[in-house]
C-alpha cells in the first residue's frame, strides 16, 4: 500500500471514531434529559401523592369531629366509649354552651399563661384511627418508627359568630406528625388544611307553653298537680278537648287567676294532626327526627323498656336523646334524668306511668296514663300526649324553663353549614 492509500484509511477511522463519539454524547445527554425528566415527574408525583394523603386525612378529620360531636355517649382519652364517671361526651368536653344566648364557645387549657385550644389528634394505625382525646394540653399520639408513614389529623374547634355555631378545623398530616400541623417543618410529608361551620339543630325546637299539653281531652279525679309559674306562658295545662281535673292543684304566673292556669278546648290544638303536633315542636318529622345520629332507638314490643331506657340514660355524656317504638311503661320508684342533664323521651305508643316516677325532661307520647297515687312522683319540664291524658295517679308536673332552655340549647345534631368549607 502506498504511504497516500494508507494515510487516507487513518483519516476515514479518525471520522468514523468521531461520528461514534458524538452519537454516545448525543444518547448520554438524551439519556440523562430523560432521567431528569423522570425524576422531577416521579418527585411531582410523589408530593401530589404526600399531598393528596395529607388532604384526605384533613377531610377524615371533620368526618370524625363531626360524628364525636354528635356522639353522646361518655368517652375516655383514647376517645373510646367508656363508663367511668369522670368521662364525658365529646361535646361536652370541647364546648361550653352559653344557656341564655346558646353561643358556642371552644374550651382552652393554659399553657404558661396562656389559652390555648383543646385539641384531639388520630393517626391511621391498619383500617383504623388511633386517637387522643385529652382533656387539657396537647394531645399525645404514640409515635413509632413502624408508624412514621401512617397519616394523621389533629382538630380544633374555633368560635364562629352565629350563636349555635362553631367553626371546626381539621389539619392532616401525610405522615405520622405529633400535632399535626401546617407549621411543622417535616420536608418528607405534606399537611393540609379544611374548616367548615357546624350548627347544632336543636332536639327541641319550640318548647312547649305548659306543663301539661294534650292534643285531646285531660280527664282525671286525682290530685294531681300542674305548675307553670313562668311569667310568658303561665299555662299549667293546655288540652284540645276538654280539661276535666276537679282535684287539681294549680299554679299560674304571679298576679294571675287559676283560671288562666286551665286552656281547655283550643281548636288549633285539636285540628292538628299527630305529625303536625311533633312538628311544631321538635322541628322535625318523626322519622327524621328517630335517624339522627344522637338518638337512642330502643324496642319495647316485646317487654319492659325501664332497664335499657336507663342504660341510655346512664351512658350519655350529654342530654340524653330517647326514641321508644312502641309502648312504655315505667313502674316506680325509678328516676330518669336530672335537672343537669334532663332527657327527651319520645314515645311511639301509649306511655304509662306508675307510682313514684321522677322525670327531667320532655316526654312525648301517643297517649299518656299515670296511675297509683305515691309521694315523689315528679315530672318537671313538660309532657306532652298526642291524644288524652287519664289515669288515678297524682304527679306533681312542672313546668320548669332551665329544663327546657337545656335542650332547647344544649341538645341535638351538629349539621355542616352549607357553603361554609374552606381549603385555605
């Protein structure tokens, strides 16, 4: 070969080794171009996926506040039912409830000095929440390094301008953060931040204006009696039909006849239907007001209800909420309720009362009797009888404000206000 051929081979190598390496570059840069993109996509990712947790969580946090503020029976710190005395419901703990204005205002504990507000917390532990309920401080989750991924809430209630409403904000956490919060500086999770407005609607909505209303006629030869000192209504005894009760002692308003202690005969009383009748003063139909999720649904077609009635009665935390289906009947001595804690008893059928029944609250029923005479029989607040009242016994019956105010203010449902969730 001569030395030209030769030298022209060596320049056609040094091109091709050139082209080669330039194509190596230009894969190694796509390559790399290509990775980045990758990882920032799988980095995007990630954070949506951290976010979106932190979200639901937030979102599972006014779920559960909103399911414990209407849960009315005693809770420890772990926010599990329990029976010890010192317990209390929920609400009761994280609410003080004015009974003149019915305004909502959240409890505190004192740090230092300083109010600060209650706060309960939960973190996910398998398909459920682990939570902390506490009374005072700061909630204490138990954190591991098993449970550092799991995703957490922590709650607070707030005061809301309306009276019978408060603000409840939910934080959420992607990962397992004691409190949780959108200040904590945790740069592998993400948190997240919901409130909406809760409005208690009442159990009571319009008291009644007596001791004693009946929507047919009241007929006893008893010495019962029927009190309403109250100076705005002043009614001891309001019937549709007719008011037969010789033997009756009376008490009205100060400065007021007996006479206007009796309103017998009233045709807008007596024109109502049943359903018209619990309407007007519970708010709600029946079947809606039986489905809130306060209310206690117990069975009496098959025997005596007093042991399960008091059960309930015992196990809430707040103004007990009793739905009977069916007959009741109560035989004394018992007591249900107190003047703290009053209860709203709604009977589907006849109530009957026997003997020395002490009652704080409002019962409702279809019909109502009470018989045999005995000292100690009281009810103080109101009864109500969608038909008649009969029977031998001789009650004291009461018309009492404060007990009505209780749960007219301090019983119910919470209910989301519409329009009033925020993310921001």
């Amino acid at each position: 070969m001569t030395p030209r051929l030769s030298f022209a081979h060596r320049q056609r190598g040094a091109a091709a080794l050139i082209v080669t390496l330039a194509l190596l570059f230009a894969m190694l840069v796509a390559t790399v171009f290509v990775n980045r993109n990758l990882l920032v996509e799988q980095h995007s990712a990630r954070n949506h996926e951290r976010a979106t947790q932190a979200f639901e969580a937030a979102e599972a946090g006014l779920e559960w506040v909103m399911g414990q503020l209407n849960n009315p029976l005693r809770l420890d710190t772990a926010c599990v039912p329990s029976t010890a005395a010192a317990a209390s419901a929920f609400r009761a703990r994280y609410l003080r409830i004015d009974m003149r204005s019915g305004r909502l205002t959240p409890a505190e504990w004192i740090d230092a000095g300083v109010a600060r507000p209650l706060r309960a917390s939960c973190m996910r532990v398998g398909d459920r929440w682990a939570c902390s309920c506490p009374t005072d401080a700061l909630p204490n989750l138990p954190l591991s390094s098993d449970a550092e991924a799991a995703p957490t809430f922590s709650i607070e209630l707030t005061a809301a301008a309306r009276p019978g409403t408060v603000r409840v904000v939910s934080t959420g956490c992607s990962r397992a953060v004691n409190p949780c919060s959108v200040d904590n500086n945790d740069r592998n999770g993400a948190s997240a931040r919901v409130e909406v407005t809760a409005a208690l609607l009442p159990a009571l909505r319009t008291p009644p204006a007596a001791a004693l209303t009946a929507r047919g006629a009241v007929a006893t030869a008893a010495r019962i009696g029927a009190h309403n000192a109250d100076p705005e209504s002043g009614i001891a005894i309001h019937a549709g039909g007719a008011i037969d009760v010789p033997a009756a002692q009376l008490t009205t308003a100060a400065g007021a006849s007996l006479g206007d202690a009796l309103l017998p005969n009233d045709p807008a009383l007596l024109g109502s239907s049943a359903a018209r009748f619990f309407a007007s003063r519970f708010g709600l139909g029946k079947t809606d007001w039986s489905a809130q999720p306060g209310v206690t649904r117990i069975e009496c077609s098959g025997g005596d209800c007093a042991a399960a009635t008091l059960r309930a009665i015992d196990a809430a935390g707040t103004p007990a909420l009793i739905w009977i289906d069916g007959d009741l009947a109560l035989d004394g001595p018992i007591a249900l309720g107190t003047r703290e804690r009053p209860v709203v008893l709604i009977v589907s059928g006849a109530a009957r009362l026997s003997g020395a029944v002490t009652f704080h609250g409002v019962l409702h029923a279809g019909a109502v009797s009470w018989a045999s005479p005995a000292p100690g029989a009281l009810l103080r607040g109101a009864l109500l009888s969608e038909t008649s009242y009969s029977g031998d016994g001789t009650p004291a019956l009461v018309y009492d404000t404060a007990v009505l105010g209780t749960l007219q203010r301090a019983s119910g449902s919470f209910v989301r206000v519409s329009g009033s969730w925020r993310d921001f």
